[in-house]
C-alpha cells in the first residue's frame, strides 16, 4: 500500500533515503512488481534497474540519487526480488519489462525521467529507451552489456581461461565430458532442467564463476567442486540468466548497437571499470561510437562491481550529472 502523504513525509525526514511509497503493482500476465519512490515528490524523474537479471534492488541502490534533487522509482523485475510470483519465467522478457516500466511511468505521472542502470540493468535501459525515446531524458549506464550471447560466452569460455585458467578448468569439470566443447550452452540446458539434481550444481558452478568474474579482486578464484551439490538455497540469478540468454535476451542480433541512432538527443553518460572482464571497456566503445550523445567515463582499478573501488562514486556523480543536462 502507499503511504500517505504525511506518513511519507515523516519518514523522509527521519531518513532521507527511506521510501516516499512503497506498493505491489499488478502489471498484468499474474505478475505483481515491488514498486518504490525515493527522494523528493516533485524532484527530477528517474527510474533504477537492476542487474542479473534475476538480482532485484537493495536498499543501498536509494542512495545512488541525491534525494534532495531527484524522485527515482526503483522495481524489482518480473519474478525477482520482492515482486511475485517469486523466480517466475512466464511472461517474463524483454518486452513484459519495457512495458512494466511504461505502466510505472504512467503510475507516477512522470512524463519523462533518466533511466539508470548496470550490467543488465544498462541492457534494459538502453532497450526501453530505444523503443520509448520521447520519455526518456538522460541516461546513466555502467557496465555496458548489450544483451549478446556473443558477450556472455566470451565472458565464461575464452576470457575465463586467459585470466583465471585453473577456474576455467573447474568451470569445464562440472560438465559430462561430451557437453564441454559448448559449455554455455549446455550450462544452459542444465540449470533450465527441472530436476534439482541436474540443475542444483551448475546454478552454484554458474553463480560462483560469475562472482569472480565480476570483482577486481575476487576472494575465491576456485570452485569448491565438493560443495556444489549440497542442498541448499541456490542464487537466483543462473535461473533468470539462463531464460534470457539461451533466448538472446528476447532481442534481435545486435539490436541494441543497430538501434542506437534512435538514441540521438538523449545525454548520456557510460561508467566503465577498466578491468571488467564480464562487459569490458571495448563494448562501451562500441556503444559510445554510435551513440555521440553520450560519454565514457573510466575508473581505473576497477571490475564489474558497483562495489569495486571508485565505481559507486562515479555512478552517483554520472546520474548528478544527469540530472543537471535533465533539468535544462
């Protein structure tokens, strides 16, 4: 239920960041998404996406707005988080969460707003603000993810074996000898499978090696191939990735690079992790050279994280910035 107004105001002053509203929104399809507010009623429109997919928001993405200058709706995507039906795949793609997003919109009264997001949040975003230009008025991107299966595939076979070649190898292990000439692939098949036997180990394999992957200075640079197959909660993101990439992100070839040109206008700014070895600085290039209206702004010592050393700073000052060429 949202809050009145003077709950609402009550709450924002004893914590900046705590949720103007707060409500289970149905889109439709038997989905109902967590929908909340965050900063000033009446501050510049923005909207958060998160990663994965499959994560969900966290209290800590409210403080990536000013809430002094921004009223930001951040959501937890069909089937993830707090939304319901919990780690449901049913109508759950691309297009479901463009249009979830234009029923958020049209629920706030916003006519346009900046999209934020990483990783797979900035795949969203550049996907919705491809197919709805005229309400977006800022973009804020980190980790430039293109939605490919080319991308995820360089990430988890050749790349895993140039920089962590011992993980490779444990990576290749959990796989019958015949499925490991196409691992992704096959991962794919097996973390889909309905049987917990089958899909039990290559979520927590997919889940572990992704981790490493993702931080400049991971703490595991190894499998701890006992243990995967001790029952117990699994990570949601293997399921919801494995959905959306064995279907090439429900995109058509290269769809996010060849409809850029529909992105002229709207500013733009990427933050990149210098050594981010799931969406590396070229894919960043590549977006920035066909999109002229946006910049790239590298931190150096940096992965994938949000969390890695200087990454979160320049995510909160790229959506200040934003927002400053937004409210002009």
């Amino acid at each position: 239920m949202v809050p009145d107004a003077d709950a609402a105001a009550s709450a924002k002053r004893a914590d900046p960041f705590a949720p103007l509203t707060s409500e289970m929104l149905d889109v439709g399809d038997g989905h109902e998404l967590h929908v909340e507010s965050v900063g000033r009623a009446g501050g510049i429109p923005a909207i958060y996406l998160h990663g994965g997919p499959g994560s969900g928001c966290q209290p800590d993405h409210r403080r990536l707005f000013d809430p002094e200058r921004f009223h930001a709706v951040l959501f937890d995507q069909r089937g993830c988080g707090r939304s319901r039906p919990k780690g449901s795949r049913e109508h759950n793609t691309t297009q479901h969460l463009i249009a979830d997003m234009e029923k958020i919109r049209a629920r706030f009264g916003f006519d346009r707003w900046i999209v934020v997001g990483g990783s797979w949040g900035a795949t969203l975003a550049l996907a919705y603000a491809q197919a709805h230009p005229e309400h977006v008025s800022g973009i804020a991107l980190r980790a430039t993810f293109l939605g490919t299966r080319a991308e995820v595939e360089t990430a988890f076979t050749s790349r895993l074996a140039q920089f962590y070649p011992a993980l490779h190898q444990d990576f290749l292990s959990v796989l019958p000898e015949e499925e490991r000439a196409r691992p992704v692939e096959a991962y794919y098949r097996r973390i889909l499978d309905a049987d917990p036997a089958v899909h039990g180990g290559a979520a927590r394999a997919w889940h572990d090696v992704e981790r490493t992957l993702s931080e400049h200075k991971p703490a595991k640079t190894r499998l701890d191939l006992a243990s995967l197959n001790v029952w117990r909660t699994l990570p949601a993101t293997p399921f919801m990735e494995a959905h959306y990439f064995a279907h090439d992100s429900f995109m058509t070839e290269h769809q996010l690079l060849r409809n850029a040109g529909r992105l002229a206008g709207i500013p733009g700014i990427i933050v990149q992790g210098r050594y981010d070895l799931l969406c590396p600085p070229e894919t960043s290039q590549a977006l920035a050279k066909a999109w002229p209206d946006s910049e790239i702004r590298i931190v150096e010592e940096a992965g994938h994280s949000l969390y890695d050393a200087g990454v979160r700073d320049a995510v909160m000052k790229s959506i200040a910035d934003i927002g400053s060429k937004a409210a002009r």
